[in-house]
C-alpha cells in the first residue's frame, strides 16, 4: 500500500456504544488501517484485505482470549 494514501470512512463497532475508548477501522486502498479512537496522534497500521479478513474470521471464531 502506498504511504501517501490516506484512510478515509473510519467508523467502530456498533457494539462499542458511546464508549470513547475504542478501535477505529478505516478503508484505505485495497485493505484496513486501524488506529485507537483515544489516541488518535498515535497515528494507525494498515493491513492487506487478506489479513484483515483472516483477523475478522479469527475473532468470529473466538479464537483469542478474553
């Protein structure tokens, strides 16, 4: 992904309510960047579609711990 691309729709979780405390997913490229909602100067990683889609199916499954 090229770094002057810049992620846009960012958006959290339904299930977050008004919890300030979050992770914010946005669209950039073909893939995901992610960043924390409390600390956005700490700026955000970036994935492959493929690997957000394997962390999503992971997190389906239950797959870390709580």
């Amino acid at each position: 992904m090229s770094s002057k691309t810049r992620p846009t729709g960012w958006r959290k979780s339904t299930h977050s309510g008004q919890q300030v405390s979050c992770v914010e997913v946005g669209s950039v490229g073909s893939g995901a960047a992610v960043r924390d909602s409390k600390n956005l100067d700490a700026g955000y990683f970036t994935t492959t579609s493929r690997q957000w889609r394997l962390f999503v199916d992971a997190i389906k499954a239950d797959r870390f711990e709580r």
